[in-house]
C-alpha cells in the first residue's frame, strides 16, 4: 500500500509524460482527463510507450503487466491518471 495520494499520482503522470515525450510543462499542465494521449499526441507512439511504462513503473512503484496494457489506459490522459492510481492503491 502506498502512501501517495490520488493527487500527487496525477501529478507524478504529468511529470512523467513532461519528461518520458519531452513536453513542455504547460502543455502537460493543460491537459484535462478527457485529453487525448494515444493517437492525439503525435510524441505517444508505440515506442514511446515502453518507456513511458517503464517510467510509471520506476517512480510509482508499481509493476504493470502486459496484459494490463490496452487502448483504455493509454486514450487519455483521465485514463492513464486512472490505472495509475488502482495500480498505486493495490
């Protein structure tokens, strides 16, 4: 059980996709839970994916399983907010 709250989890993915597609801070600071990700940002492609994964992974603390990967998660920026936070919660 982590300590992190449904807050700064949303605020580490901003970091996250700030860092892992290099955009800027105001872009990420912009976006809304319905912001497109996936097919919206050209910088989210399918390489850029696995390290995004993998950055999740790293400063959330969380494993995330192949089979846990799908276009809902990745959609939007709600929706990746969203699997971040069940994953930190258990």
């Amino acid at each position: 059980m982590s300590d992190l709250t449904d807050a700064s989890v949303e605020s580490k993915v901003r970091d996250i996709l700030r860092d892992a597609l290099g955009l800027s801070a105001e872009r990420v600071s912009s976006f809304s839970d319905s912001s497109g990700l996936f097919g919206t940002l050209p910088e989210l492609d399918s390489m850029a994916v696995a390290g995004l994964l993998t950055e999740l992974e790293d400063r959330l603390g969380i494993i995330v399983d192949d089979d846990e990967i799908d276009v809902d998660m990745l959609e939007s920026f709600g929706g990746l907010v969203a699997f971040a936070q069940r994953k930190v919660a258990g």
